[in-house]
C-alpha cells in the first residue's frame, strides 16, 4: 500500500468519499462537498461568462466593430425589470430571445424528431436489423392508433409494438444505469488506485 502524496488527490478522495457518504446517513459532510461544488460551478460560470463577454463583445467592440453595441444594449435593457419606472423595456429583448429560441428549437424538433426519424426508417429491407427496425416502428405506430386496436390484427399488432416500447425504454434505462456504474467504478478506481496505492 503506497498511499499518494499528490494534494490533488487527496482533495479528490475525500470530496468522493464525503459524497458517497450519503448513502449511509445524511451528514454535514456531504453538505459541506455539495456546497463546495455549487459554489465552484457558480464561480466558473461567473469566470466564463466574464471572459465570453470579454472575447466575442468588448474586444471586436474596441477593433471597431460597433454593430455589437445592439446586442450589448438589449443585454443591458433585460436589466430594466429592477426598475419599476422603466421595467416594460425589459420586454423588447426578452421577447427577441424567446422568438429566436422558438424558432431555432422548432427547426431542430422538426430536423431531428421528424426528419431524421423517418429518413432512419426507411431502410432497405435486405438485413435482420433493417426488418427490426421497420417492424418495430410499425408496430409501434399500430400501438397509438386506437382504431387499429378495435380489430383482431390491430390488437396483436399493438400488443406487439408495446413489447417493441418496453424493450426500447427498458434499454434506454440499462444505459443510463450503465453510465452511473461506470462513473462509480472510475472514482472507486481513482480511490483504491491512485491515493491508496493498492
């Protein structure tokens, strides 16, 4: 056993065993960790957003790029809601972002949800995977569409596509439990490794 001499890693251990510590008892600390880390990620995102400001406005800003004062005004202008004599002004910029998110968000909806689902669906049927494919989204399909379920074909059908669903959503969650374990093997490897040595 040759226990690590690097501080690092001793910040590391202790902030991972103070966090798993919860799963014992809830203790302060535990409290002390999370609150250490939501005040370094507050921190950081304060840092990054300063230096962002800094990157893409104030220094295009002085080499005369004077077409950023528009953005940096309606910035300033969501401020206007501390106000109470001028707070409506807060709405012009709000409502530009709300609009741009609208639209940007509906585009990649249809793009990705749409769009790409169907262009994934239409496989050639020449494979044992392209025939699951197209069976299960059929199926699937079949397990909305009420009318269908009245009929003798049309339940199985949709009985066939709710098999199909719960295989999907039951290999969906045996990945993100998958991603936890592995998550938790790596901090135990960094433990019993790379501060105790062993």
């Amino acid at each position: 056993m040759n226990i690590s001499t690097n501080a690092g890693h001793w910040v590391g251990a202790i902030a991972a065993l103070a966090i798993y510590s919860v799963l014992i008892k809830d203790n302060p600390a535990y409290k002390l960790v999370e609150h250490i880390f939501v005040g370094a990620s507050a921190g950081i995102a304060v840092v990054a957003g300063v230096e962002s400001f800094k990157s893409t406005a104030l220094n295009p800003l002085t080499n005369g790029k004077t077409l950023l004062l528009v953005p940096m005004l309606l910035g300033l202008l969501l401020y206007a809601r501390y106000f109470p004599s001028v707070s409506w002004l807060n709405r012009i910029p709000l409502s530009l972002m709300m609009g741009a998110s609208a639209g940007v968000a509906m585009r990649g909806a249809v793009e990705s949800q749409i769009v790409q689902q169907l262009t994934g669906t239409m496989v050639q049927l020449n494979t044992f995977d392209n025939w699951i494919i197209f069976l299960g989204t059929v199926l699937s399909l079949f397990y909305f569409f009420i009318t269908f379920k009245t009929g003798k074909a049309g339940g199985v059908a949709a009985k066939f596509g709710r098999y199909f669903m719960m295989a999907a959503f039951g290999a969906a969650f045996g990945n993100t439990v998958m991603g936890r374990v592995s998550a938790a093997i790596g901090r135990f490897q960094f433990i019993f490794l790379d501060w105790l040595g062993l």
